[in-house]
C-alpha cells in the first residue's frame, strides 16, 4: 500500500478554478461544509486564504524559541563547565566563572541554534522534502504554477464521500474535478 493511499482507493478530489477569487470563496465554503484536510494551490498568494484554510497559527514560533533557549544555555554550560570544572585557569585574579565573558558565545550559539530549528522545523512542519506527491498524477496540475487554482479535499478527511464531495465541488464554479490517484 502506498504512502499517500487513503480510503476508497484515491487520494482525494481536486476542483480546478479559473480565478483567485472563486478559489477563496470555494475554500470558505467548504470549511462552512465541515471539510477540514483540504488544501489550496495557486501562482501567487491570496489575502485572506491561510486564514480560510484555518491556518493562523504555526509551531514555528514555539520551535524557534525552545532551540534559542537550548542554544543558550548550551553555549553558557559549555563556557561555565570548561572555565570552572574541565580546566580552571586563573586570569588576573578573576572568578573562574566570569559570566560577561560568556556572553558573547552564549548570544552565538542561540541565534545559530534557534535558525537550524527554524529550518527543520518548517521542513518538517511541511512534511518536506516530498519529491513527489500525489497532486502531481494529476495532467492539468502543473498549471496552478502558472494561470490556475485549484483546491483540494483528501479522502481522510472525516466528512470526505466520494460522490458527495465529487458534486459539492461540482457545485463550487469549479471549471473541472479530477481524482487524484495515490
């Protein structure tokens, strides 16, 4: 069984549009239905269709800041642990754990800590890299990098019915709906 099967055979449905606007409208309608694994492709963003889609809010943020803090203190144990335990040297009299020496590194190692979290985070946050994807068993899909729109409904969504979605997407201005084959 492949990765992307789902139930009933296929992947899901995708409806194809002929503007930003109709697409926008298509995605807050089917939320209003209850579909809630959908997602939407178009050339160039659209104000307003994260937010349809129910994306607000992201784990990015959460991500970045608990690998700055780690990065931190890492940096800071490290400094601390080989300044006082692993090889004391006493320099002009100063305290083995001289803190504002520390700070430079410790400031380093927490922005370059909390940027590699936010790079894999976001890949695996978007499930990347996916060198192929179901959507692309799909002819005309490679349009929606050019001139078209197209929104799709998985079949693991828990409302997904396979002619129920069919005529509901039908039902959305769409110019054409397609099975995406897994």
């Amino acid at each position: 069984m492949s990765l992307f099967a789902k139930k009933q055979g296929i992947y899901g449905l995708v409806a194809e549009f002929e503007g930003a606007d109709a697409l926008l409208e298509a995605t807050k309608r089917a939320v209003r239905e209850g579909y809630r694994r959908l997602e939407a492709y178009s050339p160039f963003p659209i104000d307003d269709l994260s937010e349809a889609l129910g994306f607000e809010r992201t784990l990015v943020p959460l991500i970045v800041l608990l690998g700055g803090i780690v990065g931190g203190v890492g940096g800071f144990f490290m400094e601390w642990f080989s300044a006082t335990i692993h090889y004391p040297i006493n320099v002009g009299g100063r305290p083995l754990n001289s803190w504002p020496s520390f700070i430079p590194v410790t400031f380093e190692l927490t922005i370059l800590v909390a940027s590699i979290s936010a790079l894999l985070g976001m890949l695996a946050l978007n499930k990347l890299p996916m060198p192929n994807h179901p959507l692309f068993n799909v002819e005309r899909f490679s349009q929606a990098s050019q001139d078209r729109f197209f929104l799709c409904i998985e079949s693991s969504d828990p409302k997904f019915d396979g002619q129920a979605t069919r005529q509901f997407l039908e039902s959305l201005t769409s110019m054409v709906v397609y099975d995406v084959e897994p």
